[in-house]
C-alpha cells in the first residue's frame, strides 16, 4: 500500500495534529458520560467532537489552553480561560447550565480532578476592617458609571421579584424593595437599620414609602456618595441618614434590621460575629430579615473548601453561605428566633438575564469607561454562570425573617 493510500485511510483523529489529537482524546474522556443534552465541541482546527444526545450546547475552541487549565486548576479554568479569549460559545448561559448539570455525575467519574479541585484550600482569609474596605471597593467602587449602565433606575442589585416575565425590571425591583418592608411589619415608628446599602434603593422605598427613620451603612465610598444624593434627590435627607461604617463597628438602637445579599461578602468567619451584631443593637420585639444567595446545604462542605471563580476574580473574600449555616449562625450568636424563609432564587435567572443583556448593549460605553476586554469577558461569564447557577438551582436565594 502506497503511503497516500495509508494516509486516506487513516482514521480522521491521526491527521490532526498531535496537540488536537490529545486535545480529542482528553475531550472524550471527560465527556463521553455527558447526560441531558448534546454537547458539539469545535477543535482549533476547525473539527467538530459531539457528546450526548439532546438540545445541543456549542464551544469553540480557539487555543487548547481550556484543556491545559483544566488539568492544573480545575475550580478555576473554565472562567480564566474565557477570559483570555481561549473559548466562546453562541450560548454560553445554555452550555453553562449543560455542564453544571452534570458537574456531580463528572465528578463522581473524575474522583482525581475532584481532589486536585479541592487541593488548592480555601485560605482563612483576613477579617479586618482594612481587608474588609479593601475587598469590597475591588468589586463596587469599580464606578457608579459603570453599574448604571445595566442595573435599573432604583440601582438594587440583587434578586428582583416578578409576577410575570415581561415586566420592566425596575416594577420587579420595587416589588423586591416592598416586600422586605413588608415581611419587617415597616412602619412609621420604625427605625430601620440597613447593613450594606448599595446605592439606598431600599432605604427611598422604607423612608418615601413607609414612613420609617432609616440608617444605611456601607464600607463602599462610591456607593456611600451617590446614596447620599439620591436621598437628598428624593427630600429625604431628614429621614435617612448613610453611613460609611463597618458592621461590626455599629452602636445604637434598632427596631427593624435589613440585610440585602452582603452577609455573602462576609466569608464564614464573621457569619457568627453579624448576628451577635444585630442581637446586640435590636430593640426587644424587633424584626431582621436577611436576603442571601444560597448553597444547597449539600454541597456547601465541598464548596467551602477551596475558592472558586468568582470568589478570585469577581468578589474577594466572599463566601456564599447555606442555608443550615447561615441559621445555624444565628443560632449561636444571637437570641433571634426564625419567624420565615421564602425562597426567591428562580427569579435570579431572570434579573441576571436582563443585566448580561443591559451590559452587554452598552459595551462600547464600558469600553469608553476605561475597562479592557479581558475586564469585559469576566464579567459576561460572571453574569452568565450565575444565571445558569440560578437556572439549574445549584444556587438558591431566600428572604430569612428571625425577630425577638
């Protein structure tokens, strides 16, 4: 046999250059048990792989530097990868959740990347009030500009609360903002605590709406500066006062506490040390409510051990908690008694949905804001895993309510 006629009937993956013929092989490997859908694999040479059966999910891959990433930091590689322009994908929320459905059946097939993945421990991480402020302004004093450009007129972000899918998402905001007055019994003879108040959306709704005295503390100057001017925007000045001020440094006297998705930002060791907090300033009778994104209390010990994407990248020092740990905090540190939980998390998909699509239709304006590309691709994989995180419930959000 001629050495054309050997090469014509070599099988396809012997004429593909070696990296890709590795790449092939590693590839079908860990696919080959993908389960609930179609996965199509493009290969830098142009070739296609496919695994599974079902609605197909697609990943272009430009560089094998996926494959290598995957091999030395597995927790990480799939976010730093699509950050470096190694990879993309024409739906990148669909193949997202295709693979966070079958993250436990890979991992049960994969035990040695489980143990690499969880090789790299969780640090204690620092607690002071230095790190604190330092974490915190590396994600929210990025720019008031920038946060504007997708988040709604009452600048809430967090988990907007819908009646139907079509609806403006500041109506589902305002909603949210109203429900927490509602679920605290907010009255006029209330003086409202807010520990972490963004940008004052809910401290407007609390003071204009329900008539209450509001304190909101931040640690972010940025957000601290521009909720002073909607308050005084909004002729509330005599209502509301915000403060830039640790938790933990708090004196006074409360009837009703909120918290808003920031006990995430806290990490494990302060979990405690927030609900002593808010034992210590609540009056007798009082109210907290506590609204935080969730791990499903069974894969809150894995998850804790080792850091992720987002906590590196997108939120330093955070730690999402569960929710047996969030209440089994309370327990120990306070006298807080649970009187409700509602469960909020299928409407996170949405409310991420539309900011990716708000950020991604002003992306010339982030451009112009200073930000590079490797700045703008993390944070499309950091909305698009989080709404497949939210659509496939690997993560939760809840509204806790404890009174005394």
């Amino acid at each position: 046999m001629t050495a054309t006629a050997r090469a014509v009937r070599r099988p396809p993956e012997a004429r593909l250059p070696l990296g890709d013929r590795l790449t092939a092989a590693v590839l079908e490997r860990v696919l080959g048990g993908i389960d609930g859908g179609s996965l199509a694999v493009t290969l830098p040479d142009g070739s296609t792989r496919r695994f599974g059966t079902g609605p197909e999910a697609e990943i272009v891959l430009r560089t094998p530097g996926l494959l290598r990433r995957l091999a030395t930091r597995p927790k990480l590689a799939l976010g730093e990868s699509y950050a470096a322009g190694e990879w993309s994908s024409p739906d990148l929320v669909g193949l997202l959740e295709l693979l966070f459905r079958n993250a436990d059946t890979a991992a049960a097939r994969h035990p040695g990347l489980r143990r690499l993945a969880d090789a790299r421990p969780r640090l204690g991480g620092r607690t002071g009030l230095r790190a604190a402020r330092r974490n915190i302004a590396y994600h929210y004093d990025l720019g008031n500009d920038l946060f504007e450009l997708f988040l709604d007129p009452t600048m809430t972000y967090s988990c907007a609360v819908f009646e139907r899918e079509d609806e403006p998402l500041v109506w589902a905001q305002r909603r949210k903002l109203r429900r927490v007055c509602d679920r605290l019994e907010l009255g006029p003879d209330d003086h409202l605590l807010e520990i972490g108040c963004g940008w004052g959306g809910l401290a407007l709704v609390a003071a204009g709406e329900y008539g209450a005295r509001v304190t909101g503390v931040t640690i972010s100057a940025a957000q601290a500066e521009l909720a002073r001017q909607r308050v005084d925007a909004a002729g509330l000045s005599d209502r509301v006062e915000i403060v830039e001020r640790d938790f933990r440094e708090l004196e006074g006297s409360f009837t009703r506490i909120a918290s808003v998705e920031m006990v995430e930002a806290l990490g494990e060791p302060l979990l405690r040390e927030f609900f002593e907090v808010c034992d210590r300033v609540l009056e007798p009778g009082g109210r907290v409510l506590v609204q935080s994104i969730l791990i499903p209390d069974r894969r809150f010990d894995g998850y804790r051990r080792s850091p992720d994407w987002i906590e590196r990248y997108v939120f330093p020092g955070c730690l999402v908690p569960s929710l047996g740990a969030l209440v089994d905090a309370a327990a120990r540190g306070s006298r807080l008694a649970v009187d409700g939980i509602e469960e909020i998390g299928p409407h996170y998909a949405e409310t991420l949905r539309r900011w990716r699509e708000a950020f991604l239709a002003r992306v010339e304006d982030v451009r112009r804001l200073g930000y590079d590309e490797r700045f703008v691709r993390t944070w499309e994989f950091y909305l698009a895993s989080c709404e497949a995180g939210f659509r496939t419930r690997m993560l939760r959000d809840a509204q806790i309510v404890w009174s005394r």
